[in-house]
C-alpha cells in the first residue's frame, strides 16, 4: 500500500513524529547501553543503561533528553517491557477500580498480565482473567488473579463466571478487553 507523504508516524513520539521513509524502521521502544556521545555531552553518559521511545535498531543517535536512565535495581530484560506497563498503568487509571468491585479481564498476553498484576493490587471483589492459552492462564494466576478462565464453546463465559461467584455475584463492574477481537469486545460490554 502507499502510505501518504504528509503524515508523521507518530506525533506523540519524537523519534517517529518524521514521515514515512523506504525502509521503514518499525518498533517503538529500545533498551540498550550508551556507547558513545557527541562532543557537547557529558562523558558521563557511556556506558549508562538506558531507554528510549526509538524503533527497533541496533544502534541510534538522540538526544539525551529523549532517553530515560534504567535504576540499578532494573535489569535490562525487565526495562523492555516499560511501554506495556505504560499502558497497562494507563488502562487501570482509566478504569478506575472501586473498592469491592468485580473486575474482569479478557486477554492475558503481555499488556494484560501487566494488567492483571497492578489490578491484583486493589482491594477488589474479584479479579477474573480468560485466555486461551494454558501457559498464559497459570501465569495469570501466578501475578494474582483469583480465577483465569479457559474461553469454551459448551459453556458461555458468563455461565461459568456465575457459577464460580456467590449467588450474590452481579456481573462484573469493570471489564478490560486486550485481546483486539471485536467479538470479544462485545461480550466484554454485555458481561
């Protein structure tokens, strides 16, 4: 496809506010160590870890403005996933969980693990999470749901939601969908 000449991948990102170039450097966040500067920074910056709203390349030149030092008790490996958390603090702030509310996640990749953990921080009800994948459900648990839920096509999801609950259980107050299905979407509406 043809991508317009006048529009910037990203406004909200220096790195990627520039149009569209052949070839296109894809990505969005880099973590890495500085191994060099330009004449008018402070030799103090090489060998710092840092992280970067930058593509995903080996190597980049910014300033160092755009970069954010990485505290010593963060390993690299955990610094990788910032953005994600960025955006799974994002999605609890705009939820805004009440005490005692029933709180329902669909989607445990990434971003809503990330969720799962700081919602298991609340004073919630419930925390209910579903994923299809096995390994994805454990962990889930593991970061502190109280059930994680496998999606079945014998049993509708809100069946066995109410079955797990006290009969005083009246729906979730809060649902989250990171799964991107739209059929997902839905049911995360109506649940």
């Amino acid at each position: 496809g043809q991508f317009p000449d006048n529009i910037a991948l990203d406004t909200n990102i220096e790195s990627l506010a520039g149009a569209a170039t052949y070839p296109m450097k894809y990505g969005y966040s880099a973590v890495g160590e500085i191994i060099d500067r330009g004449d008018e920074v402070n030799p103090d910056w090489i060998g710092k870890r840092v992280f970067s709203f930058q593509p995903h390349v080996s190597h980049f030149v910014t300033e160092t403005s755009l970069l954010q030092v990485i505290p010593e008790g963060l390993t690299v490996e955990d610094a990788v996933f910032l953005p994600n958390l960025e955006t799974a603090l994002n999605f609890v702030m705009d939820g805004a969980p009440l005490i005692g509310e029933n709180v329902v996640i669909f989607g445990q990749g990434i971003v809503g693990l990330l969720t799962t953990a700081l919602l298991a921080q609340f004073p919630l009800s419930s925390l209910i999470t579903i994923d299809r994948y096995p390994l994805r459900r454990q962990a889930s648990l593991d970061f502190g749901a109280d059930f994680c839920l496998e999606p079945s096509e014998t049993k509708s999801i809100e069946q066995t939601i109410l079955e797990l609950q006290r009969e005083s259980y009246r729906g979730a107050d809060l649902s989250y969908e990171l799964t991107g299905d739209p059929k997902v979407l839905n049911l995360a509406v109506e649940i």
